[in-house]
C-alpha cells in the first residue's frame, strides 16, 4: 500500500511525482563511472562524453607534433646506441692485438726477408699468442676506401703490417715489447703499434656523440612538456564550464585531472608508437638506403666505420620502446600538473 500523510483538511493524498527534468544528487562514484548530472526518469545510465573530445586541437594537431618528436627522439637513441655498440667492438678488437709495422726495404724480396724475420722474433717472445703477416694486397684493400681501387696503390712504397695476437692470460708488457723490437731492429724500420691513441680517440668520440645525444633527447622533453603545458590550457580554457558544472555537482580535482591523464596518456602512448615506429622503418632500411648517399664503396665503408651495419638488435629495439613509454609518462604526468595548477589558481 502507498504511504500517505494526513493534511489539514483531513484528507489524504499520495506525494506528487517527481519532475522529469530534476536534477538528482551526484556522488563520487557517480562520477568514476561516468553517469551523467541530469537524467530523465525511467533512462538508464549512458557513459558520460569526455572531458576533452579526441578530435579536438589537443588530440590531432598535437598527436602529429608529439610522434614527429618522438621520431626524432629514437633517431638519436638509435644512433648514439649503434655508434656505442660499433665502438665497443672496435675496443675489443684493439685490445686483443698489436700491430707491428714493417716499412718497405730497397727491393719486395729484401722486404718479405724482414718481415718474416720479425714475425719470427715475435713468436718467441712471452705474451703472444699468434702473429699474422698482412699480405701486399691485403693491405692495399684496407687502403681502397680512402683510394679506391686503382693499380697505383701497389706502386706506394706501403708498410708492411704484421697482426700480433696478445695472449689474454698472461699479456705481456706493452713497453717492453717495443724496447726489444727497437734494440733488435735498431734502424728504426719496425715500429709497434699499441692502438692506445686510437683507443683514446674513440673514447673521446663516443663520448661526445652520447652527450649530443642526451642534449637532443632533453630538448625533445623539454619541448614535449612546453606542449603538452600549452594543450592543457587551452583545453582547460575551452571546457571551462563543463569544469565549473563539475566543480558545482561535487567532482574533485582528483576526478577532473585524471580525466586529462587519461587522455593525454593515450595520446602520448600513439604518438610514441607512431614515432617508434617511423625510427625502427628508417634503421630497418638504412643498409638499403646508404647506396643512395652516393660515394660508392667509400661511403659505404665510412658508414659501417661508424654505426656498423645500421640495423637495431633486439636491445636497440627495447631503447626505442623505452622512449615511447618515457614520452608518454612525460605527457600524463605534465598534464596532472597543469590541471592541478591551473585548478589551484582558479580556486
């Protein structure tokens, strides 16, 4: 039976419907599930619009600049990493072997004569593991990046080089080994060389890359927080009063932030795999696009020099992942900030 109440006139009636349009209280929870302020008796629930539409300025136009950054932020990492990468095998390989060069005598025999002697002083000699004789024409290859090939090299009075294997158990005394080569070969026609100013000048290049690289990486940041700062603003500016009707109904500034995380953590997520991907096209292609440098096979030894093949292993691959997730943490966790702040201001 319906509940009545009894009125003055000692009549009883039962309590008038509520209006179609009246605005039901609104709870937190009401909110976390995305229920509308105003709801028509008798509809259910519909999951309320965002507060930031993704077609707005803020979802497109800025979506293309992010994954445009984060292209070129990759293309560094990729970089600095294949570069590091060739330089640490160019550092093992320098700190296996020594090199003992032998220059050229008054004719080829009396040449070949020395160097076979040399190489055979080197194997009894403590410390050494092996010794190889670079041949004339092994060594007028090395020289065809820089020359080219030409029948002109064989002419050059070029230096003989001999391999010298150190043996990594028991390496032997860098210094000493040359003393004894000098006072063996007192003309000064056989000189040892340690690779150590070599070792030093990849130090220095490598280093000086990977600082480069960092710059360009923190410029990126720093430009993708400037962006993400901006779109925040603007986006709070044109959803002002659905802010304030917010604020009106009972939503908190914890509701109202993580809307704009959500949103600008979803867009830095696709624009940094846009961008990843874009990087990972370009290295997967690099080998099949340095023919169309020009050059020839100068450009392509140069090329190899300094980033080796030019394609991303599997750990090349995860760094570029790795900056896909930072761009995107950089564009949630800025966005928090300029909401909390610009909210803060307002209140």
């Amino acid at each position: 039976m319906s509940a009545s109440y009894d009125n003055p006139y000692g009549a009883s009636r039962a309590p008038e419907p509520e209006p179609e349009d009246a605005v039901r209280p609104v709870t937190e929870d009401a909110f976390e599930q995305g229920v509308p302020a105003r709801q028509k008796s008798g509809q259910k629930s519909t999951a309320s619009a965002p507060i930031v539409p993704a077609g707005s300025v803020t979802g497109n136009s800025l979506m293309l600049v992010i994954a445009i950054m984060c292209f070129f932020a990759c293309l560094t990492a990729g970089v600095v990493y294949l570069v590091n990468q060739t330089a640490a095998a160019w550092m093992r390989d320098v700190g296996t072997e020594v090199t003992v060069t032998v220059l050229q005598q008054d004719n080829t025999e009396q040449t070949d004569k020395l160097v076979s002697d040399v190489a055979f002083y080197l194997g009894t000699l403590p410390g050494i593991s092996d010794r190889r004789i670079v041949t004339a024409e092994e060594s007028a290859k090395l020289l065809e990046p820089w020359l080219g090939q030409s029948e002109a090299i064989g002419a050059l009075p070029v230096p003989r080089l001999i391999a010298v294997a150190i043996d990594a158990g028991s390496p032997p005394d860098i210094d000493a080994l040359r003393e004894a080569l000098k006072s063996q070969y007192p003309s000064g026609d056989v000189q040892l060389d340690d690779h150590r100013q070599w070792q030093s000048q990849i130090r220095a290049v490598t280093r000086f890359l990977a600082l480069v690289g960092l710059g360009v990486l923190v410029l990126v940041g720093a430009a993708t927080v400037l962006l993400i700062v901006s779109a925040t603003r603007s986006a709070m500016a044109s959803n002002r009063e659905i802010v304030e009707v917010l604020h009106f109904v009972g939503a908190t500034d914890r509701f109202i932030a993580r809307e704009f995380e959500r949103h600008f953590l979803t867009l830095g997520v696709k624009a940094g795999l846009f961008g990843a991907i874009a990087a990972a096209a370009f290295f997967f292609l690099m080998p099949f696009l340095t023919p169309f440098l020009g050059g020839g096979q100068v450009t392509d030894a140069q090329m190899g020099y300094l980033v080796g093949s030019g394609v991303l292993d599997l750990a090349g691959y995860i760094l570029l992942g790795i900056v896909v997730i930072v761009v995107a943490a950089l564009c949630m966790l800025t966005s928090r900030y300029g909401v909390y702040r610009i909210l803060n201001v307002r209140d």
